[in-house]
C-alpha cells in the first residue's frame, strides 16, 4: 500500500500561542494521527514556533515544515533564515515556491536555489507549481508548469524531493480541478521528472482548496501521494478526517 503525505500549510494564520496551544491540546491525537501505517503528516507554522512545535511534537512522528527559506548560503542577507537555522530547529520539510510567495517576487531560479540549499541540509523541499486563472483558461497550464520546473529540474537527479501542484485559481477559492484534469497533470509531471530518478523518490502532492468532502475523490488518483491543506488544515477535526479518511 502507498503511503500518503499530508501537508498543512498554515501560512500566518496561527499566532506563536495558537501553533503550541494546537499541539499541546491535540497532543495524543497527533501521536496517532503521525503513527498510522502508510502516513506521513507534516505542520507548517511560521518560522518563531518551528523549534518549540518540534520540541513538542519529538514524541511523536508528525514532523515539522517550514513555508519557505533563503536562497542563499548564510551571510549578510538581512530577514531571512537559512536552511541551516532550519535544520537546527528540527524542520525535515519545507515548502518552497508557494504562490503566495512568488507574488511576493520569488522568481523561479529563487526557488531553484532555494531547493539547493535544503538539499545540503537533507530538507525535503516541498516544490510548489502552479498555473493561474487566466493561464488555465488560454490553456497554457503545461507551459507555466514547464517554465517553473526549468531552473530546477537539474538540481533534482537522484534525489528525495516533493512536488505539489497547486493551480493558483484553486488556492482559497473553494475550486478543485476534476480527476481528470488532475491526472493529466500528473501524467505530464511524471513524463518530465522521468530523469531525476524512480517514482519512487518523488511524490506528486495536490494543494488548493482540499477540504475532508472533497479530498475522498482526488484520493483515489493514482498518481496522487498526498495533498498540501491550508485553511482546513486549521481546524484539528477536519484535518484529522482528511489524514484518516480511507487508512
Ligand atoms: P487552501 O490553501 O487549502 O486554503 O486553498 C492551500 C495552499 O495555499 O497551500
């Protein structure tokens, strides 16, 4: 049986007080949640609660993500944080190329060189791609898909890695594509990524608008490893649904 990686991506939404008081109070719940056979669940709060949320989650095997790094090697980069600080804190993931994060200006070789510095520190970088509205109506998904993975793709022979297609039109919208739609993509990811290694060092994540209705149906994809949550990923209830739905 396949395993299933469940991201939850909090964005800002949880306060320092917030991210400690869910896992103190769910605490039991997520040691179940992390121990179940063939799933893998990752928190990802913002940087100031990543080092207490591993030190509380340590018993347990939910591990911690950050939502973006540096791309540079430590130095003189004012407000950042390196994916050596990272490591250091007890992040094993981190999501890189969010596109919350590239209308922020992170251009794709940003995120190329970010995905260089997780993998000198053994971070699983959790690759975001993903086509815009209007990109999808003039049917050019394949193109900006392509473009995005261009800088990168030379960095990802023979390693560990993540990739989380999130069509920016379903971010927050309540939107999801139709399977088939879905499994075009991943037909096509899995075409492009044919020479970073087997399919078995990569997992193809689906993000935008996942919630505990609607994640049963994109579930049953095959090429599907995993879904990125945000929004419902707040709420334990639901996120525990959508971790337990079908394991
Ligand atoms: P959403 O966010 O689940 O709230 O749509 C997903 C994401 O931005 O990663």
């Amino acid at each position: 049986m396949k395993q299933h990686l469940f991201v939850a991506n909090w964005k800002m939404n949880k306060s320092f007080a917030q991210a400690i008081d869910f896992c103190m109070t769910h605490h039991d719940a997520l040691q179940q949640l992390g121990s179940k056979p063939h799933t893998q669940l990752v928190l990802c709060p913002s940087f100031p609660v990543l080092f207490s949320l591993s030190e509380l989650l340590q018993d347990t095997m939910v591990h911690v993500g950050a939502q973006q790094c540096s791309p540079h090697k430590p130095g003189a980069y004012t407000g950042q944080v390196s994916a050596q600080s990272l490591r250091d804190v007890g992040c094993t993931y981190c999501i890189i190329g969010h596109s919350e994060q590239r209308a922020q200006g992170i251009t794709h070789h940003d995120v190329a060189q970010q995905a260089a510095r997780l993998f000198e520190q053994e971070i699983m970088p959790i690759i975001c791609i993903g086509e815009h509205k209007e990109e999808y109506i003039q049917q050019r998904t394949f193109q900006i898909l392509a473009e995005q993975l261009e800088p990168i793709m030379s960095l990802l022979a023979h390693k560990q890695f993540v990739i989380a297609y999130e069509p920016v039109w379903a971010i927050g919208t309540g939107l999801v594509p139709e399977n088939a739609y879905l499994q075009s993509i991943v037909t096509w990811l899995e075409k492009q990524l044919q020479s970073s290694g087997p399919r078995t060092a990569y997992r193809i994540l689906y993000g935008g608008s996942v919630d505990e209705k609607n994640v049963g149906k994109m579930r049953s994809l095959d090429g599907i490893d995993g879904f990125l949550i945000g929004s419902t990923s707040l709420d334990f209830q639901k996120l525990k649904k959508i971790v337990s739905l079908g394991t």
